[in-house]
C-alpha cells in the first residue's frame, strides 16, 4: 500500500477499497453490525481506552470483521475501567471490564465470533440507561 | 494522564456532551516563544459564568453516574506544574472556548504524544460531528477537517477501519512533516 499524504491520495484509496466493500458496510446499518463501545471518559482514557480501541480497530480491519467502533462516556464503573460495551444485534449489551489488549482480541475471537462468553463481564443484569427509565 | 493528546481526547468529550456540532482542536507549537499551547472551541450549549468558575473544581460534575469531574482539573495541574495555566471562555447558546497554556521547554510539561491517532479516533467515533484540527509549529500549519474529508470519501463511512486506518497515516505524516520542515 502506497503511502496516504493528501486528501488526493485519500481518494485514490478509498476508490480501490469502494469496490471491496459490501453493501451491508456502505449503508454501514448499525443495526446488523457489531458494536463496541469504548468509555473514554477522564478514567477510562487514563486507564488506557485509547490503547484498547486502536486494538480493536486494528484487528477488525485486518480479519474483516462486521463491526463498528464507537467511544462511550463513563458509566461509573471507574474502578473497572478500560471498560467495553458490546451489543450483538438481538443480543443484551455486555459490558466487559478491565480490558487490555489482549483481552480486547479474545473479546473479538470468542465473544462476537464464537458467542463464547468470556471472564470479565461486569454485572450480569446489566441494562443501558435507556432501559431503565 | 500520559500525555497532551490523552487530554485533548478527554477535553474534547465534554464538547461533544455539550452538544456541539463543529469542534476546533488547535495545538501550536512554537519553540522561539518557547510555548505550547492547545485551544480547544467548540459550538456546544456553552456555560453561564458561574459554572465555568465551578469546572475546574473536581467535585463538580454535570453528570449522573459519579460525583467527580476530573477532565478540566488534571489539564489545569499539568498546565500548572508545567509553568502555564489554563482559561475557559463560555457563553450561554454559542459554545465554550478552552486555552490550556504550556512552557515548551519545561521539564514537567507531558509529551505531546499521538496527537494525530487521537483526532482520528475522535472524528471516526463522531461522524456526523465537524472536528478541525490545525497543528502548527513554529510559522507552519498543517489543517484538516471532517468535512473535507467526507466530501472525499462521499459514500464511504468515516467509521470504517480501513479508512480510519489509512486516516491515521495520512494526519500522522503530515504532523510529522510539519514538524521535519522546521527541525531541517
């Protein structure tokens, strides 16, 4: 891959790639796609968010996988941070805590690809917000 | 925090709790003046006076899930402890505006850190929001925004790994150059 500088090269790249993406991934419906949330409130960026979401994106890129990265705010669980929310579509969102990197890959390989739950959910009746009121 | 784009990452979060649609991340580097500064504006909700007087205590927190706020109060400590300070500006309905100051040369003053991996991660999370960011250092800049660069990427999301990927090369090596113009 030739190296990106400008917004020309930009274009070129993105019309290679335009072609390679399906159209689930062009209308990009949030719906059917994975989605990891990572807090990245005071905490969780101090603990080391932004480390766990470059992961994230890095590995989805590489293994193809139908997932979008998106940042949260904190939702209070300070002391468990990096903390990542997943929602499988038709799935309850499980939020997983003390992530690191390489639990951000075992999330990815055995949650969303295997639907294998792994150690380090936080609370098992968890709810968004939303739910509650 | 390790470094300057750690908190420009957290800083930026409150405008966009603000609700602010267009964000302005300006990091200025210069070394004859020997300083460091990072402003960060922003179109949100804005603060009346009294709570911008509040923000940079840390047990003031807008919101509902804890009782502290950390964002402004561990900016401001390492503004301070590197010889600098931090200002707020804010005004009801129009947005907010925040300086933090930095003596370049001062020996406690946090690396910048990945300054473009930070803008890229905030821009591919917030899609649908304008983030600029314009870096200079010494008297050369170096612009990007959102907006340009979705009417290059058209159908494309701006959420896409690959694309965010192939972001972070492009903002990175352009802050680079920025800088390499200077130091040769």
């Amino acid at each position: 891959m030739n190296k990106i500088k400008s917004l020309d090269d930009l274009r070129k790249m993105k019309q290679n790639l335009s072609s390679e993406l399906s159209i689930r991934e062009k209308s990009n419906n949030p719906d059917k796609m994975v989605q990891i949330r990572v807090a990245m409130a005071t905490c969780g960026i101090a603990a080391g968010a932004r480390t766990v979401m470059n992961t994230f994106l890095e590995k989805i890129e590489k293994d193809g996988v139908p997932a979008i990265v998106t940042q949260g705010g904190c939702m209070g669980y300070c002391y468990a941070e990096p903390t990542v929310e997943v929602k499988i579509p038709g799935k309850d969102p499980v939020v997983f805590g003390y992530v690191d990197s390489k639990i951000a890959l075992d999330i990815i390989d055995k949650y969303i690809l295997k639907g294998e739950l792994i150690d380090g959910i936080l609370p098992v009746n968890y709810q968004t917000i939303q739910e509650k009121i | 925090m390790n470094d300057l784009a750690m908190h420009i990452l957290d800083i930026v979060q409150n405008s966009i709790s603000a609700g602010a649609k267009w964000i302005e991340i300006s990091v200025i580097e210069n070394l004859v003046r020997d300083i460091l500064n990072i402003i960060i504006k922003d179109n949100g909700k804005g603060m009346s006076a009294e709570t911008v007087q509040k923000v940079t205590d840390p047990y003031f927190t807008s919101r509902t899930t804890r009782k502290v706020g950390l964002g402004i109060p561990l900016l401001k400590q390492s503004a301070i402890q590197s010889g600098g300070d931090i200002s707020i500006e804010s005004e009801v309905g129009k947005g907010t505006t925040i300086r933090a100051n930095f003596v370049h040369s001062n020996i406690d003053r946090p690396p910048l850190g990945d300054l473009a991996n930070a803008y890229v991660l905030l821009m591919s999370a917030n899609p649908e929001l304008n983030i600029v960011l314009n870096y200079s250092y010494n008297d050369n800049n170096y612009s990007i925004s959102t907006e340009e660069i979705k009417e290059v990427l058209d159908d494309v999301p701006l959420n896409n790994p690959s694309i965010v990927k192939m972001l972070n090369e492009m903002v990175s090596s352009n802050i680079s150059e920025t800088q390499y113009l200077v130091n040769n």
